[in-house]
C-alpha cells in the first residue's frame, strides 16, 4: 500500500499509519489484522496474515450478510463455482463482510456454503479499512460497510483487485473470478 509522508492535516499521522483513504494495490502485503470467527467452541481468534499466508487466496467482500444482492447474487456465485475455483489454483475462499461472527456463522448455514466458502467477519472494519476499502452507507442505516470487491492473492501479496464501481456484481463475482484466474 502507498503511504504518502506528506501531510497537512491535524490527522495526517493518523492517516500515514492507518492508510485511510488509500486503497490496497497490486504488490502489496496483505494487512495482519487479528478477527474472531464463530467456531465449535465458541469464539476464536484468526489472523489475517495465516489466513492469507499459505498460498492463493481469493476474497470477495460484501457489503453485508443477508442483504439482496449479496444473498441472492454475490455469495451463491462463489459456492456454486467453488470447485471451479479451487481447480485455478486457489486454497481458500474468503467471503469478507463488516458483519459480527454469529450473523455471518448463520449466513454460511442459510447458503449451504460451510466447506466451499470461509466466512470471515470483520466486525469492527478493522481489516477493511486497513486494505483502505471501507464505504459510509449510513444513509441507509447500515453505517461503516466494505466495498463490493474481489482480491487475489498469493502468500499474502495482492496479485489482483477489482473493486465494483456502482451496484451490482461485475467484476467482484465467481465468474470473473474464474476468468481473472485464467
């Protein structure tokens, strides 16, 4: 990630030490960011930096479990095709969402996705707005969400990253997942 060391704000250290307002790039580490996930005993902690760190990764992230366009579009693409993927090369897929750990432990449930798709909630955006991809959607009440986006990476270097523009799944979905993968 960039990190300008030109400020002229009252919260420009801040900003050199958090990237805000920078988005992760091609070439850059993946941010190590410690996030809970709902497992068989209850709460456990997963570092980004392990998750990413073995080998390919493919991310996409939603701007929330349950809503429309991710329930019925986003998230059902990548179960679908998750062998399709996994055959391109990729160890893990990651559904990202600035959502709790029991909301998205339950959306995985409702999708049928448990052992295709490794659901990784970011409750506090601390990863999102590390990668610098957060969004203000409060006008619609959901506050602080991530950007609709899909990132590949390989032991933790980004390879790829496409962020959606508008609406819509285009160029974060499991079909241009497959093509980006080749």
């Amino acid at each position: 990630m960039k990190r300008s060391r030109h400020w002229r704000s009252d919260f420009g250290v801040v900003a050199l030490c958090y990237g805000w307002g920078m988005s992760i790039e091609v070439g850059s580490n993946i941010p190590n960011v410690t996030l809970k996930v709902l497992g068989e005993s209850g709460l456990e902690d997963v570092s980004t930096g392990e998750l990413f760190a073995a080998g390919k990764v493919a991310m996409f992230s939603v701007p929330g479990a349950f809503t429309p366009t991710c329930s019925n579009t986003h998230l059902p693409g990548f179960v679908q095709n998750a062998d399709a993927i996994k055959g391109k090369g990729v160890e893990k897929i990651i559904c990202l969402a600035v959502n709790d750990p029991f909301v998205m432990k339950a959306w995985e449930q409702a999708q049928g996705a448990t052992g295709k798709v490794f659901f990784l909630a970011d409750g506090n955006g601390e990863f999102t707005k590390a990668l610098g991809l957060e969004t203000d959607i409060s006008g619609a009440g959901l506050g602080i969400r991530g950007k609709r986006f899909l990132l590949v990476a390989n032991k933790g270097v980004v390879e790829s990253i496409e962020v959606e523009s508008g609406k819509g799944v285009t160029v974060s979905g499991a079909e241009a997942c497959i093509s980006k993968l080749g």
